[in-house]
C-alpha cells in the first residue's frame, strides 16, 4: 500500500505491507528510491514480515526539502513517520549508502531490534591533497566570479561548474539536492556509532569504492555487538550484484 505524510513541509512517501512479526523498515541510497530496494523487499515479505520502504525526501515521490537540510533534518523528519506509523522499537533498520546514514542516527539515540548497514555512509571521506587544491581553487573561482558577475550570475555558474566537476549523483541533482549532498557527504558519524545498542549487520561489496571496505571495518571496530559480511568483486550495490548471497545472509539475520 503506498502511502504518503506531510512531515516538516515535505510530502514524504512511502509503502507498508502488512505480515507477522516485527517490521522490517527499508532505508535507500542517495540518488535512488524505494524501487531501489524491491529485491530486499520481496525477501523480506516471503519470509511473512512486515515492511516499510521508504522515500527520502528529494527522491522516488517524496518532494524536496524546503530547504537545504542536513543529516539531522532527514532524521528527524523520519523519526516522526516511524511515530506517526507507530513502529515500534522491535523494529529492524535496513539503509544502503544514505540510508545507512540515518538508520545509524536514528539507531543512536531510539531503541530498535536490529540494524542492517549496507555499503553504508556514515565515516567521514578520506581526502587527498588533489582534492583539497580542487575544493581551494574553486572557491577562488566563486570569489572571483561574484566579483566580476555579481552574485546572481556568479550562482548560475558556479552551480554549472559544480555540475561539470562532481559526482554522477552531485551532477543528477536539482540546485537544492547538491547543496544537501555536498552537506551530508561531510558529516562523519564515528562518535555515535558506539551509542548502538541493538545488534548490527554490516554488509559490504570488497570492491565498493563509494564507500570502501575500511569504512566497514571502521563501523565494526565502533558498533558493539556488530559483525560484517563481504562479497568479493562485489561494488557499491552489494545487494543487487549478489542477490542470492545477500538474500541468505539477510534472511539468516532476520531468524536469528
């Protein structure tokens, strides 16, 4: 059944089949939508539970934010859906990349069942210096080209430049999206991550390089009580390029 909440000014979208159990709440990737999930969902409700797959605002049917949110926003515009919904804390958390952003938030400081980190963000990227003399040049640009244009017309291009230079999903993004990626990708969730009380799966693709392998390590050495499961030449979208595997694992986790 799809369903939709108005939540802090944004129309928040989601689906929820019923079942037996404690509900499983499916939790997507930036630049994704709750379709995203469909094989995680259709393990989940084979096994009888009950799921919510998500929209996060910005993407699939849910609208933008209203303004450029960060992090907490996101959470807490979620954690008044899980109320509204009354999902309880047997609840268990399942976030891919973004997602796993604020299952990791939300799990902090609310009483859940269980969590599932897949190819989770939540550590704070390594930087080189090719990266910073970009980030330094570019802000050289945008002084100069407010100067010479005049703030207005210093946007449209900087936003143009930004487009050009960043990531497959900074550059499919609207104006306000990329603002809230370029906030987001930046927030390091390392000094919450011990706050976790509930039991934590991690699975990983070996050869993510969006969020590489030594972020899982680095969530394990912090999440008491969590284990991690890799797939070898497995990438970013672990659960999609090792169906089978994740399906197992995933399962294995649920009965436990």
């Amino acid at each position: 059944m799809n369903k939709s909440e108005k939540i802090n000014g944004v129309t928040f979208a989601y689906s929820v089949e019923p079942g037996k159990g404690a509900p499983v709440v499916l939790m997507h990737g930036w630049g994704c939508s709750r379709r995203t999930l469909a094989s995680i969902e259709a393990t989940v409700r084979a096994l009888g539970r009950p799921v919510v797959n998500v929209d996060f605002p910005g993407f699939g049917d849910s609208t933008e934010p209203p303004e450029v949110w960060g992090l907490e926003q996101y959470t807490a515009a979620f954690e008044e859906l899980m109320r509204r919904e009354r999902i309880g804390a047997d609840a268990v958390l399942l976030g891919h990349s973004f997602g796993g952003r604020v299952a990791i938030l939300y799990a902090s400081r609310n009483a859940v069942g269980k969590v599932v980190l897949v190819d989770a963000a939540g550590v704070k990227p390594r930087r080189s210096p090719a990266y910073y003399l970009k980030v330094y040049t570019f802000k050289a640009q945008k002084h100069l080209l407010r100067l010479i244009l005049g703030r207005r017309r210093a946007e449209a291009r900087l936003d143009r430049l930004r487009a050009k230079a960043g990531s497959s999903d900074y550059a499919g993004a609207s104006p306000r999206m990329r603002a809230i990626l370029s906030r987001v990708v930046n927030e390091d969730l390392c000094g919450v991550m011990p706050a976790i009380k509930a039991p934590v799966l991690l699975v990983w693709g070996e050869a993510d390089t969006a969020t590489p392998l030594a972020d899982a390590k680095k969530m394990e050495s912090l999440i008491p009580g969590s284990g991690l499961v890799s797939f070898p030449g497995a990438g970013h979208y672990s659960f999609l390029e090792r169906p089978a595997q994740f399906a197992a694992v995933l399962t294995s986790f649920l009965n436990s």
